[in-house]
C-alpha cells in the first residue's frame, strides 16, 4: 500500500521485513517520540513505546524482537495466546493484550498476559480474578474510557469511571495502572486531540478521590497516527503497530466493529 489517509494525514508507514528495517522503522518512532517530548517538556522516558504486533506472523514478530522489542500488545486474546505459544523460547516477552476482553476468554489471558488494557466491566474483573488466583498470577490493568462517545467504541463512559475504580479493590489479583483509550477516527487532529485531553482530565479529576491501593500512573493513548498528539496531552503509554511493522492489510472495522452489541457479546463462543 503506497499511503493512505489515517487521523488527518497520508501516511506512509514503510514495510518492516528484516532486523534493520524494524531497527530504522523504531529509531523514527522514537526520534517523533522525543521530538513530541520536546515541544512540551517532557522527558522522553516518560513515555514507553508499546509496539502492536496484531495480524503480523511469527516470523516477522520474532524479527521484531531481534530489533529489540522486549513487549508486544495485540488486541485478539487467542491471537495473542497463539504467538505465545509458538514464541515460548523468546522467555522475556511480554505480552499486552490492548483489545475487548469476552468473559469465556479470562482463562487465556490470566495465563500468559502481562498486561490487560481493556478492562470495562466487573464480569471481566471477576473472571480474571478467579482465573489469576487459579494460576497464582497477578495482571496489570489499565481501565478502557471511551472519550470519544462512539458506539462502536469500547469502554466505560467518562461518568461510570468512578465508581467502577471503587470497585475494583475487591479484585487483589488486579493491578491497576492507569487509563487507556481510543481516539475518535477522524481526519479532524483537533476532534483526535479533544479525546486525550478528556482522558488526562478524567485521570486528575480521579486522582484526589481514589480508592486505597489503586493509582493511576499511567495514560495509554495514541496510536501510529496520532502518538504525537497524545504525548502532547500526557500519554505514558502509546500502542503503535503499522509505523513499526508497515501498513495492515487488515481493515481496522475488524477490530472495530461497526455495532458492538454489548448485551450479547459475552456469549460468543
Ligand atoms: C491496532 C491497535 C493499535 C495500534 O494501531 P496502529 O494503527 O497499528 O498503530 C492501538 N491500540 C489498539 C487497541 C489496537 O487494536
């Protein structure tokens, strides 16, 4: 794919398909990293760089790691558990799973998940706990808003994000972390940017009323199309794929679908 138009650019994210090119495709990502960092005071270390591996094969996975990349975030559970498996040699990955979590699917992420980034619901909290304390395992967590009102969007509304932290106590195996988010997709950075600056205003807004034992360090916001602007507004945690891995085949409504029936969406097998 030559370059198309993603969150109000044309973008060109080249292909990575050896060691060097992921080598050149990260220094880029992180010099714009440092760069963002700069133009608002930040220290670059502030921001960890969570490369998205979805739909990308083993083969160019394990290049990825040969560049470096020590943590991978993927949105499918049982995607994830596949690579898991199949990369169990490479003992010091991490796995992040960044997408919706179905309840019939906690067993396989309490397993081999180091991080949990969507959680929005008490079902899902409750069924990792149980799967966690079964396998004597603990799991960050980053609780999923959805700042930009999008049906099709996961994630608890603004309002709801409250007292669902209250709650979240009662789950010990539990480690919250922070927020994440999904920008509204649209050519329009200001409308991109109104969403991260929903989420870091939540997050000082949540902050002086927390329960005991729940912090909420860190922001995960920002995406290969808009990590920059994310930065800007406090981000501690950017989900960037296709500008480290190439541009996907896949259409993001795979991920995204266009109606997200949340009444039913427990009972897929
Ligand atoms: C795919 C995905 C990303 C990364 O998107 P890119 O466009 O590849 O950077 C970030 N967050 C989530 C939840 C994703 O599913």
């Amino acid at each position: 794919m030559a370059g198309y138009f993603h969150q109000g650019k044309q973008q060109h994210w080249p292909q990575a398909d050896s060691v060097e090119d992921f080598r050149r495709n990260l220094a880029a990502v992180r010099e714009r990293i440092a760069d963002a960092c700069a133009r608002t005071g930040r220290d670059p270390a502030s921001v960890r760089l969570l490369p998205v591996s979805k739909t990308m094969p083993e083969e160019r996975i394990r290049l990825a790691y040969a560049a470096g990349c020590r943590e991978l975030g993927e949105n499918k559970p049982q995607e994830a558990c596949r690579k898991w498996e199949a990369m169990a040699d490479l003992t010091d990955l991490r796995w992040s799973v960044i997408g919706h979590l179905q309840t019939n699917k906690a067993k396989l992420v309490a397993r081999y998940a180091a991080e949990f980034q969507a959680l929005d619901s008490l079902r899902v909290a409750e069924a990792l706990q149980r799967r966690l304390e079964a396998e004597g395992r603990s799991l960050d967590v980053f609780v999923q808003v959805n700042t930009s009102g999008e049906a099709s969007k996961f994630g608890l509304a603004p309002a709801e994000t409250a007292d669902f932290l209250a709650r979240l106590p009662g789950f010990p195996s539990l480690r919250v972390r922070g927020l994440m988010t999904l920008a509204i997709f649209s050519a329009d950075l200001e409308r991109v940017r109104a969403c991260f600056v929903t989420l870091r205003e939540l997050r000082d807004q949540l902050r002086g009323k927390l329960p005991v034992g729940i912090s909420l360090d860190e922001l995960s916001m920002g995406m290969s199309g808009d990590y920059e602007v994310a930065i800007e507004e406090g981000a501690t945690v950017v989900r960037v794929g296709q500008a480290i891995f190439g541009a996907r085949s896949t259409p993001d409504s795979y991920y995204w679908p266009q109606e997200v029936n949340h009444s039913t969406d427990e009972e897929t097998p």
